[in-house]
C-alpha cells in the first residue's frame, strides 16, 4: 500500500499522543494502586472526561441549532459525577443504578421546568429528550466506570485496555489492508478488514490480561467472550458517535487531540463497553 505524506504526518502523530495517552492511564493507576489513591484518581479522570464529553455533546448539538436541556444536563451530569466518589459496598452494587434512575428523573423533571420558558416551550419535549439521550449515553457509563474504579480498579483496566487495543487494532489493520468498507454511509473509513483486526486484537488482550479480571474461575472461553462482547460494544459505541457527528455535520466531536478529535472521539468506545462488561460477567457469574 502506498502511503502519502497526509497519512504518514497523520500517523506519526497518531503514533505520538496514543502511547502518551497510554502512559498517563498508566501512572494515573499506578499511583493508584501504589501509593493509596484506591482508584480515586481514576474515578476523577472518568468524571473529567465525562464532564468535557458531555460539553462537547452540547457544543455539537447547539452548533446545528437543535434544542437541548443544556444548563439541567450539565447540572445533574456534574452532580452524578460527584455522587460517583461516593463509596459503596460490593453488596450495595445495585445501588449505583438506583442513582442513574433518580438522576435521570431529576433532570427529565429539571428539563421540562427548563422548557416552560417562553422561549423554549415550542420545544421542551425535543430538549428534555435530547438531555436524557446524552445523559445515558455519556454520563451513565463514565459513573459506572467511577464505581469500578472503587470497587475493582484492574478491572476497569481491563476493560480499556481491550477496549482501546480494539481500536488500534482496527486503525492499523485497516489503514494497511482495509478495502472493503464496512458501512460508509455512517462512517467512511471504517473497513471490514479493520473490524475483524479490531476483534481479533480485543480477544488476544483479552486472554493475554485475563489476571485482572481478578476470577479465576473464568477459564479461556469466558475470557474470550468478554473479549467478544467489549469489541462489539466498542465498535458500536465509536459508528453510534459517527452517527451523532454524521447528524451534526462534523468530522470531531472538537479539536483538542490532533489527529484522534475530542475528548467525546476518545472516550466513544468505552460508553457502550463499561456496561455491556458489567453484563457480560454478571452472566458468566
């Protein structure tokens, strides 16, 4: 395959802020592991990017003029984050959905008080619905991570770890064999030969970094099928976030990482990873 002079300044950079990436979620868990954080600091970079992710939702939404609860989504997003440092018992684990339901009452009650301005009252319903879309979508897995990042922070690394090898796997098979697109009308660089790169790179990290999930009795079949299950979720949270950009008619969800977009681009794949994992060993458990 020849490589232009774009695509090779494109990955050279590429090249550059992924591992700096990767070495600062590394010392991020470990000063958490080592030196007493008990996976609070990693709760508070969850709670950061969601905050920013869930800002640049808003930002995208508002740029082509649709009506959205911004000032209550931003409000109980920050509150739930908030709510996320609080320590709850393994035996308390249903409690943290129990908070996402109230939270999500909460702002659908906010929402509509919003709404009833005269400004925005012709389309309250619109805004209140779009609110409680990014609140599930952003807000509710990024708290959940926070939890795990409590309750069992090498789980939540696992869960990244395959998660992000699955889209390296799937940019590098993809930019070198990719010819085959996958669904171009939604996202035109995504290849076939990329998804199954992505796959097959999530289920070998998921096998090789089986020891964090922290179960032994999960043997090389369930972890493969974590494996399985955490790519599908990745690959249908980063084309779900193509939808959202191919609707605003944007490339990034912002600039603030060149050549990898926003921070909603960097974090698209876990929002729909973190729960389907959750899910996933609760039924092999």
């Amino acid at each position: 395959m020849v490589w232009d002079d774009k695509r090779k300044q494109a990955l050279k950079i590429r090249f550059t802020i992924g591992p700096l990436l990767l070495l600062a979620i590394g010392l991020i868990y470990y000063i958490d592991v080592k030196w007493g954080g008990q996976g609070r600091l990693s709760a508070g970079l969850l709670a950061i990017l969601g905050l920013v992710g869930l800002w640049e939702f808003v930002a995208m939404w508002k740029e082509v003029k649709r009506p959205i609860a911004a000032a209550p989504l931003m409000l109980i997003g920050l509150l739930t984050f908030i709510a996320g440092f609080r320590p709850t018992e393994l035996g308390e684990a249903w409690l943290p959905f129990l908070h996402l339901w109230i939270g999500a009452f909460v702002l659908l009650l906010g929402s509509m008080l919003w709404g009833l301005s005269p400004k925005r009252h012709a389309r309250a319903v619109e805004a209140a619905a779009t609110a409680l879309l990014a609140y599930l979508w952003i807000v509710s897995p990024m708290y959940l991570g926070q939890k795990l990042a409590l309750w069992a922070l090498p789980v939540l690394l696992f869960i990244v770890l395959v998660s992000k090898g699955g889209d390296i796997g799937a940019y590098l098979v993809g930019s070198a064999i990719g010819k085959h697109k996958l669904i171009p009308h939604v996202s035109p660089g995504k290849t076939v030969e990329g998804f199954v790169g992505s796959l097959l790179t999530s289920c070998l990290l998921a096998w090789l970094l089986g020891g964090l999930v922290g179960n032994p009795s999960l043997n090389v079949w369930a972890l493969l099928l974590l494996g399985v299950t955490i790519n599908l979720a990745t690959q249908l949270g980063d084309l779900s976030e193509s939808l959202l950009k191919r609707s605003c008619g944007v490339k990034d969800s912002s600039t603030l990482l060149p050549e990898h977009g926003g921070i909603l681009d960097l974090v698209d794949s876990l929002l729909f990873a973190i729960p389907v994992y959750i899910l996933t060993y609760i039924l092999l458990t």
